[in-house]
C-alpha cells in the first residue's frame, strides 16, 4: 500500500482543471494513464529524475478508477485532498448548497475515531 502514491495521484489532478474532468469522465483510463506518465516522477524535479519502485495496489487502483472516496479514506488518502478534488468533480451534480459536502460526509459518517492514520 502506498498512501504517498494516493495522496501523489489527489494532489496532482486536483491542481489541473483538465486533469479534474479528466478524471470525472474517464477514471479508469485517467488512473492508468497517470500511473503509467505521472506516478514516478519527481515533484519538483526534472522530467528525467525518477522514481521506479513505487506502485498503486490492485485495491488502490480499483478506488481511484471507481471514485470510491469511501475506499480511498480506508486506505488512508489524506481526506483534505479527497474532499477537494471530487467537491471539484461533484459538487456541480448537486442541487442544495454544501450538497457534495453532505454526501461525503454521510458516506464517511460510519468512521470512528481514531480515523486511519494520515500522517506523511
């Protein structure tokens, strides 16, 4: 399990709006793509300097490419940078102010404290 690798893949397509509907209309797609392009690579680094040993799991994979927020806190992605790329995605979908806010939080509300750890 890599959290970092989760955590990576949240942060970058949320700080690009092209990525974010990229990510809401082909998730499947948009997960293998950035595992394959993105994942290695170094933030902040030269295209050339990166990193091979790393790997989503096959469990990871599946949240991501299914948008299983749900999944994804389980697995310990930081639940800031969940919220903030799929309010990005989703939140258009909803009616009511705060919607998406409100859907997530009902789909979470079955955690308990301690939530899973989220440190880096």
């Amino acid at each position: 399990m890599s959290r970092y690798l989760l955590d990576k893949f949240l942060f970058t397509i949320d700080r690009d709006p092209e990525l974010v509907e990229r990510y809401r209309d082909d998730p499947v797609g948009t997960v293998a793509w950035w595992e394959e392009t993105m994942a290695g690579r170094l933030l902040g680094c030269p295209p050339l300097e990166a990193s091979t040993w790393q790997e989503l799991t096959a469990e990871e994979r599946e949240a991501l490419a299914t948008h299983d927020y749900p999944a994804l806190f389980r697995l310990g992605a930081h639940p800031f940078l969940t919220l903030t790329l799929f309010i990005a995605m989703f939140e258009r979908d909803y009616d009511e102010p705060l919607g998406f806010q409100l859907a997530y939080a009902t789909k979470l509300a079955h955690f308990s404290l301690p939530y899973p750890d989220i440190a880096t």
